[in-house]
C-alpha cells in the first residue's frame, strides 16, 4: 500500500523539549533565515495539510498549526510521541523532532513508500527521530511512560519496526542540530 498526499497522514512535529545541549529552543533556531520548524513544515506540506506541534511554548502557534503541550510532562520524545498519537485521528504518522531543518520531501516520500501494513513503526536506520507510526502504539507508548521506560530505542524493541537503510542520496537530510558546535557548522552541511 503507497501512502500519499491524498491519503489519511498526520505530521507531527516534536518541538516540546528542553533543548538543554542547545541552550534555546532548537525548532526556532534560524537555518538561513528561516526557524528550523518552518523547513520541517515545508517538508511535510508536500504530503498532508494535518500537522500537529507538540509543544507548550505559545511562540509556535505563529506557524498555523496546533500546538498541543505534552498530555504528561517531562517524558522526553516518548511522551512527545504519546501525546502526539493520542491527539491525531489518522492511522499513519509522521512524526519529525524540531532539529531537522534539512529535511525535504524526498525524506519523507522515501519512508511512506516503504510502509507495510504489517509493521507499526517505519523508520531510518539509527534515526528514530523522522518515523512513521501507526495510530495503534500509542498504547506502548503510554506503558512506557507509565513504567518509566523513557528510552524512544527501548519502547520501539516492543513493536514490529521496519528499519530502513539511509541512502547516499537521502543522508544530507536527516542530520540533526543538537549543540552549539553542530549549529555553527551546519551551514557547511546542507
């Protein structure tokens, strides 16, 4: 089955962390001008028009979306991710954290072609940060809080995940920005 712009998908954007390595919030850091989230929502136009920010910080209601605060506090991409699937009505998610601004539709193209009904998770290869989820493990996901299990690695070793090699061609795209020192550098990357 191919999932596309006319199918049932959500985006969902992480941008609720504390971005502590950052030392300010990441998704509106500036990647040439534009905040990092502005590229992500970009990207992600080119598939669905249902975007979800999971967020408590108001600045980011500027970008048109809606923007949901974490159903449970401090629980780091997990209850981001929770409170993302428990908010969305669509059977297939996109979820994208906030620190990805070279992200570009062939990105997410790439992943929603390899969907298989038979899996609840698609994602890159050591990239569990731009993954496709199924509606349905949202109840792993509230487990996971409930138990303290906040690992993102942990909880997907519960499900049936599709690891997807990143290509030559699809590398340049998935870097993340995280400290200071990658900032600085990322105009070199991309």
């Amino acid at each position: 089955m191919i999932l596309g712009k006319d199918q049932d998908i959500t985006g969902i954007i992480l941008a609720g962390g504390k971005s502590s390595r950052m030392g300010q919030d990441k998704g509106l850091k500036l990647h040439r001008g534009t905040p990092f989230i502005q590229h992500i929502i970009q990207a992600i136009e080119t598939i669905t028009d249902k975007i979800l920010i999971i967020t408590g910080n108001t600045h980011y209601q500027t970008f048109g979306y809606p923007c949901v605060p974490d159903i449970i506090p401090d629980q780091g991409p997990i209850g981001g991710i929770y409170t993302g699937l428990k908010h969305t009505k669509t059977t297939q998610n996109l979820v994208l954290s906030c620190d990805v601004p070279f992200v570009k539709p062939l990105v997410l193209n790439n992943l929603i072609s390899e969907y298989e009904s038979n899996y609840d998770v698609v994602t890159y290869e050591d990239i569990p940060l731009i993954t496709l989820y199924n509606k349905s493990v949202e109840t792993t996901f509230f487990e996971s809080i409930q138990k303290q299990h906040l690992s993102l690695r942990k909880t997907l070793s519960k499900l049936k995940v599709k690891s997807i090699p990143i290509s030559e061609s699809i590398e340049p795209y998935v870097k993340n920005i995280n400290t200071p020192q990658q900032y600085k550098e990322a105009s070199q990357w991309n």
